[in-house]
C-alpha cells in the first residue's frame, strides 16, 4: 500500500469514525426523549458558556444570557455536536422579566452563573445592594 492510499484510508477511518458518534448520539436523543433539562445563566461566554457546552454532552440545555448573537453561536455549536439547546434572552438581574421567562420551565440542573452586582466600590454598597 502506498502511503497516499494509507493516508485516505487513514482519512476514510476518521469519518466513519465520526459519522458513527453522531449516529449514536442521534440514536441517544431520539430513543430518550426525556433527557434532563440544564437551565444555565450566563451562558453567552466564560465559565458559562464552557460550562452549557460540557453540560450539553448530557442534557438539554436552556441558556440564558443577555446576547442573542453570543447566545445563538452557543446553541449552533451544541446542534453541531449533537446536542440540544433554547436560549433565551434575558436580563437575570430583572426578576419581573425571569420570573415572566421562566414561569412553569422545568428543569432538573440549574447553574446559577450569571453575574449580577451594583458597579461601585464595595464600601459604597447599600445593604439593598448587598442582597
């Protein structure tokens, strides 16, 4: 065997390979359709973000972050892996606007990260602010 013809086999391997994983993922979805649910908040970037794509080998994800764009991006690349993922744009920081969001979604993971704080020096902070 020449080493071209050892090389596209090489790469031929690497597909199947590929191919297989997304049919079985594919089969794991379609055969499990009550997959857990992960609400992740701040999903858009960081912690967030690694923490909604790791999750999503696992779950179904509900990401929350204020970027529709970033958000987006999020859940193409979990569809890409073969994974499920909503979003919803939200500020969490607002709880009318969640609680409006999120009234009777269930969920079975809830990754509280998104950062929510008043923008001054720390002495400076009400109680109010505090909570």
């Amino acid at each position: 065997m020449t080493v071209g013809e050892e090389s596209a086999l090489r790469g031929a391997r690497d597909r199947l390979r590929t191919q297989q994983t997304t049919v079985d993922t594919l089969a794991r979805r379609l055969w499990m359709p009550n997959e857990q649910i992960a609400l992740v908040t701040g999903a858009s970037r960081g912690i967030g973000r690694a923490t909604a794509l790791r999750l999503a080998r696992t779950h179904d994800v509900l990401a929350v972050a204020r970027s529709a764009t970033e958000l987006d991006a999020l859940a193409a690349e979990i569809g890409a892996g073969g994974g499920r993922c909503r979003t919803i744009v939200l500020d969490v920081a607002d709880p009318h606007a969640v609680r409006e969001a999120l009234d009777g979604v269930r969920v079975d993971v809830l990754v509280n990260n998104a950062g929510v704080g008043a923008l001054k020096p720390f002495l400076e902070l009400t109680p109010e602010e505090w909570h």
